[in-house]
C-alpha cells in the first residue's frame, strides 16, 4: 500500500535512523493508512475491538509524523497489542519477537504491514508498521520495560543497518591489508599458504556469511581508536572497556585471524552470544603486526547448510585431518571420518585445532559403530564460554534427559546456558551441542568424564546397568552369553526392588551355579529385622 503523503519539506534533517524525519509540516493521508489497518487485522479480536484499536494506532501514526511518539502498547479485549511504526529495516520484527520471547511471552499473531511515504517530489521513504497481539493482559511495569526494550532494539538495529556497509568496507580494508603483504613482501611458503587461506575466508565472510553488528580497531596495546568504532560500539559505549579483546601470544606468529565468543547477548536478529573475528593489521614495509581489527556479529544460518569443503580455513584444516587419517574413498571408516566432520558444528571447527578435531571425528566413528555415551569439552585458557558436546544413542534421547544433563551442568559450574543444539540424524547417535558462559570471573576446569556419567546414569536403564555389572563379574566374553540367557527370564518388578549390582548374587546363585534343589539365603538387616531369599529354577 502506498500512503501519499503530500509534504512541504526543503531537506531531511538529520534525527535517528528509526525515528522518521516528519515533523508538522507534512501533510500525511491518514485515510490511505485507515485502509492499510482495515485490510489486515487480527483474526482473534472481534469487529467492535478492531475498530477501537485502528483508532488508536492512527492517533498513534499523527504523533508518530509529529515525531512525538513511536512506540506504544494498547490493552484490547484482555489482550495487548504493540503497535510502532519505523523506517523498514532488516531484523527489525525477528528481533523484537525474540525479545518477547524471551520474556516468555506468548504471541497470537503478528502483522508485519509496510507502507511508502511520497512527496510532491517523487521521494520515498518505505516505512514499516507491525503489529503484535499478545495472549495476556499485562502490568504497567511490564509494559514500561518492554516498551524500554523495543526503544534499544531500534537504536541497535539501526546503528548496525546503517554502518552495514562501513563494516564491510572495514573487512574488506583488512583483506586488502593482508592481499598487500603476501604481493609486496617475500614471506616463507607456510606463512603464504595460511595467508592465502585467511584471506579466502575474510572474502567469504563479506559474501553473507556474517552478520556485522559491530567493528573497530585497536593498537598493539588493546587502545581503541575512536573514528574506527562502528555499529554497535556507537550505541554501546561499555563495549570500549572490555579486557577480553583476543590478544596473540605471538603477533609474529603464522596466524592471521582469530575467532571466539564476545561477552554480550546481541539484541539484534537473534538473542544470542556474539562472535567476535580479529585480524592481525600489518605494516607492508617492515612485515610487522601493527594493530587489530575486531568485527563483532555472527555467522549467517547459511553458513550451517554449506558443505566444509567450501568453507576457507575450515576446509584446509579438513584437508590436513584427512591426510593424517590416512583417507581412502573406498574404506568404510574413512566416509565415516569424513561425514562426521561434515556434520561437525561449525562453530566449533572453526575454533579447534587440527590435533583437536582429528581425536574427535576418530571417537566418532567408533561411536557410530558402537553407540555409547561420550562428551567432549572445548574450554579455552582464560574464556568465559566453554563448549559441551555430548553423544548418546538415539533411542535414549529425550527432552527429559537434554534438560537434565543441563541443570547438571550449571548446578555444578555454577554457569548460565548462552546456546544449545540437538542433532538427531538418520544414524544411531544424537548429538547435543550446548554452549555455556560461566557466571563469574572465575573459570574452573570441566570435566568431561564426570558429565559423562551423569549422562550414563540418567539415560541407562536397569538392563544397561546390569549387563555392565555383569562384565564387571566375568568379563565381556563370558559375561555376553550369561546376559542372554538371565535377562529375558528377571520380571519386571525384582528390577524394580533390587539395584543391578546386589542382582548379581541372586543371578550367579539361580542361573549360573544352577541348583538342583531350592537354595535359601538369610541376610540380617537389623537387630528386629532379617531377609530370606528363596532360589528355585520352577519348571
């Protein structure tokens, strides 16, 4: 729908992105916007409420051109509706409805309207106008702090769409940077090849693969030179005195870029734990590392679709496990290998090493071919963030175990979740990929066996349980054919009142020592109280 707005205007002022340039010199068509909201209303109010709420979004749409308000909620028939209108921009509704969202709010619907403001001129200016219905009456505090919320999402989403292009042209600076030093400069061969491959994968994050929400430079001493900040480190000014900034042990060193985890939950697109890539800044002439480049955001969804063998960086460290592996297309263990890289979480491959990877894709073939648990942790020296990945036979998985293993983990770590992913294939594995912050300075080892056994302990059943015991007793080899034999004969309610391990007697007395006569067996358990087990075969 087009709103022909017919406006005396000399120029735009220079007011925020968000907030629209209409002040009262516009003359607005408020009947081509009445047409907007009749033709799309909410399904769950009746007529009388969608007439009563098209009158207060068009009072709300005349502030709006008077630029004295942008955002407001309305109570309607027990509900709330959240109406604002914007300048249209990307990750606008995605990231105000994860918002809500995480709040634990329920939406009943959303309406996602656009409208082109035009003047006598022929100018446009593309506007948006959502609205939301929310399945809940709500208190004036609640309403403040969302209102309070939606007003920073806008700042943030603005600041990153408008410095979109600055932080691209900043990438692209950097990748020109080192194209410069491996063309002018004489460099050892390992130092060309990793340079090559670094800058493969700058091209590549700029071809949509990241989300750039932020960028700025620093010397060799972490000093941030202002004119660089872009993006959020606008509209974030705490950004400025954070010390976990990368720092290389060796700037010197082969290594070009650097990726982990930054210490804030981005507002805009996803409610999520940023990335944060550096980039060592060289000076061409005397070959020397003389600052940093930082770009804060995250890696697009399409980057999860994408085969690792098209991915830079990624792909060489694929080439290199590979060859280590002793890869043959036509051996079994070798496409084994090579799919469970594959299927390896991106995130993760980028940040682990080559030594690293290549133990895990090994443990994961013996997995595929022996399902059982396993956990792997990736922790790094002095990080805030460390990663669990957690294997288990499909059939145990459930949402009952996933949340179990998580209260496990931050009750004993004292951590708060920042992602979590669950992988069920078409193989025999499940894979849960859980992603935590520790809540305080201090960073303690994880245990990668102890998690391990918790996921044992609550995905085993008593049968599980009990072969294990049994090879304890005997031995694998001897302990399988005894397993056959008792388990299908033990009912169902002595595993209910005997642990697996105090079954072992019981078993070795009835089945393995095989009595020809009735065996009795009296335990003491007190003074007053005593036990008698009865053992007979029957027919």
């Amino acid at each position: 729908k087009v709103i022909r707005g017919f406006y005396k205007r000399r120029e735009m002022d220079k007011s925020p992105f968000y907030k629209l340039p209409i002040r009262k010199h516009f003359a607005v068509n408020k009947e081509a916007v009445a047409e907007v909201l009749s033709e799309q209303r909410f399904k769950a109010l009746n007529s009388s409420h969608k007439q009563e709420l098209d009158k207060k979004i068009l009072n709300l749409f005349t502030s709006f051109t008077k630029a004295k308000e942008l955002v407001d909620i309305f109570d309607v028939e027990n509900k709330v509706c959240i109406s604002f209108f914007s300048r249209n921009m990307p990750f606008l509704i995605d990231s105000i409805v994860n918002m809500l969202r995480s709040y634990g709010i329920n939406l009943l619907q959303v309406i996602a309207s656009r409208a082109c403001l035009m003047d006598d001129r022929g100018g446009k200016l593309e506007i948006a106008m959502p609205r939301l219905l929310i399945d809940a009456a709500l208190p004036t505090e609640k309403k403040k702090q969302i209102l309070d919320e939606i007003h920073k999402i806008l700042e943030d989403v603005n600041a990153a769409v408008t410095d979109w292009d600055a932080m691209k042209g900043h990438l692209m600076e950097s990748s020109e940077n080192i194209v410069r030093l491996i063309t002018e400069t004489d460099l050892e061969l390992k130092y060309q090849e990793e340079t090559q491959e670094s800058i493969l994968f700058l091209n590549w994050l700029i071809s949509k693969n990241y989300i750039f929400l932020a960028s700025f430079s620093t010397d060799l001493k972490r000093k941030i030179d202002p004119a660089s900040c872009t993006g959020l480190m606008k509209t974030h000014p705490e950004y400025k005195n954070l010390q976990d900034f990368i720092s290389f042990s060796n700037p010197d060193d082969f290594l070009i870029l650097k990726i982990k985890k930054f210490n804030d939950e981005a507002r805009v697109h996803r409610n999520v734990d940023m990335d944060l890539i550096v980039v060592k800044r060289f000076d061409i002439k005397t070959k020397k590392v003389i600052g940093y480049d930082y770009f804060i955001g995250f890696f697009s969804t399409a980057v999860y679709l994408q085969s690792a063998k098209q991915i830079p960086l990624i792909r060489a460290k694929l080439s290199e496990i590979m060859c280590k592996y002793a890869y043959n297309e036509n051996n079994f263990s070798s496409k084994e290998f090579v799919k469970a890289l594959e299927l390896f979480p991106r995130d993760e491959f980028m940040q682990m090493g080559v030594d690293e990877l290549y133990i895990i894709a090994s443990s994961i073939v013996e997995l595929t071919l022996v399902p059982k648990e396993r956990v792997f942790v990736r922790q790094s020296k002095n990080d805030r963030y460390f990663s669990v990945i957690t294997f288990y036979p499909k059939e145990k998985f459930s949402t009952k175990v996933e949340q179990h293993i998580l209260r496990f983990i931050k009750r004993k770590y004292d951590v708060s979740i920042s992602r979590k992913y669950t992988n069920i294939g078409d193989g025999p594995l499940a894979r849960g990929h859980m992603i935590f912050k520790f809540n305080s300075e201090i960073c303690d080892a994880v245990d990668a066996e102890l998690i391990e056994q918790e996921i044992y302990t609550i995905t085993s059943d008593w049968d599980d349980k009990f072969k294990d015991c049994m090879e304890g007793e005997f031995g694998a080899e001897e302990s399988f054919s005894h397993y056959q034999n008792i388990i299908e004969h033990i009912p169902n309610k002595y595993k209910y009142e005997v642990e697996p391990k105090a079954s072992i007697i019981d078993m070795k007395r009835l089945y393995i020592d095989q009595p020809k006569n009735r065996l009795f067996k009296f335990c003491i358990i007190n003074k007053c109280e005593g036990e008698l087990k009865i053992y007979d075969q029957g027919e």
